[in-house]
C-alpha cells in the first residue's frame, strides 16, 4: 500500500511538475510580446520626436542663410528715418546730389547683410573708384553712435525697399 501511495504522490508531483511547466510556458511567451509593444511604442514617437526637431534645426538656418531676416525692419525704418533719410530720401529713393538710390542699386542687391555692414560702418569717400557721385557715403551715414545690431535692422529695411 505505501508503495502505491508512494507512487501516486509521485504521479502527483509530476503532475504538478508539468503544470507548473506548462502554466510557465504561456507566462514567458506572453512576457515578452508585452514587452515587445512598449519597446516599439516608445521607439516610434522617440524617432518623430528627433527628426522633427531635425527638421526645425535645419529650417532654422535656411531662414537665417536668407539676406531678409536678421534685422527688425520696423525698428530699421525707424533708424533709417533719423539717420540715413538726409541723404537717401524718406522712402530710400535717393535724394540727387547727396545720396544715392537704394530701391534700385545692383550695389546692395549683390551684397549680403554682413557686407553690407562692413560698407556702412566703413562709407565710400570720393577717392573711392566704386563712387559715381562724387560726393562722399560718411561711415554710418555720419552717425558714429549706431551699434551694428542698429545697421542690422536698417539693412533689414533696405532689404524691404528694394525693387
Ligand atoms: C551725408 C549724406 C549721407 C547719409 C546721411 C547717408 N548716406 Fe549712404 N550714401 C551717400 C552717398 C553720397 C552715397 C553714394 C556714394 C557714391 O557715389 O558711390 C551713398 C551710398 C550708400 C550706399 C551704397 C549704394 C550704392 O548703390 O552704391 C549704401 C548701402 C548706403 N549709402 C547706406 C546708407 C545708410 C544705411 C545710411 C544711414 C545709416 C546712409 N547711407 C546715410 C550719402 C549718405
């Protein structure tokens, strides 16, 4: 009789063996497709995360790359009216024998803002060869006060009249 019972435990504990075998199976293969979602889940806004602030990064220098966009052309106009007006006319149009016509000049449609600022902190005197007028661009309009960050948004203003 105890070798029966003995048996039948072990049947049992088999049994219980196998159970516990098979209830393991479902468990680790359950796990891992669980894990499996989350993983890919974050993956996913992770990499639309970074290429649209790639996507911003690289916007963001196209914009600055443009001659348009470095200066405050409201704030220039302002500064252009007290400074460069004299010369150059209210509406930057020129005024004849003092200062030339901005809205049309190939001079500042082939420069860039930065070269554009070099010439304004510099002028052209008539012992210039690049002077047609004869009569003298002073270093920043004659305004030695004007910060580059002032010819900036001037340029941004010149930018805007121009045809
Ligand atoms: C005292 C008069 C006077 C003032 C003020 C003046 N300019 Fe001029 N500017 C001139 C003259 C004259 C020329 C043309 C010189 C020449 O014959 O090349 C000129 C030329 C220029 C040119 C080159 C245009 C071209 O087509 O070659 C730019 C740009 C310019 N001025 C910007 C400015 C700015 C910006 C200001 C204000 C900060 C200013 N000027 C103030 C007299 C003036």
């Amino acid at each position: 009789m105890r070798k029966y019972l003995l048996m039948v435990i072990g049947l049992l504990l088999t049994a219980v063996l196998f159970a516990a075998c098979g209830g393991d199976d479902p468990t680790p293969t359950s796990a891992p497709a669980t894990v499996a979602p989350p993983t890919l889940i974050p993956t996913t806004p992770v990499t639309s995360t970074v290429s649209t602030s790639t996507t911003a990064a690289s916007t963001t220098p196209t914009l600055s790359a443009q001659p348009t966009s470095q200066g405050d052309a409201t704030q220039g106009q302002i500064l252009f009216m007290a400074s460069c007006s004299a010369c150059h006319g209210p509406n930057a149009e020129g005024v004849k024998g003092l200062g030339k016509d901005m809205t049309t000049s190939q001079f500042i449609a082939s420069k860039s803002d930065p070269e554009l600022l070099d010439f304004i902190k510099q002028g052209r005197p008539v012992t210039d060869p690049l002077n047609t007028t004869g009569v003298p661009m002073p270093a920043k309009g004659g305004n030695p006060s004007l910060t580059d960050e002032q010819l900036l948004d001037i340029i941004a203003y010149i930018r805007t009249v121009h045809k």
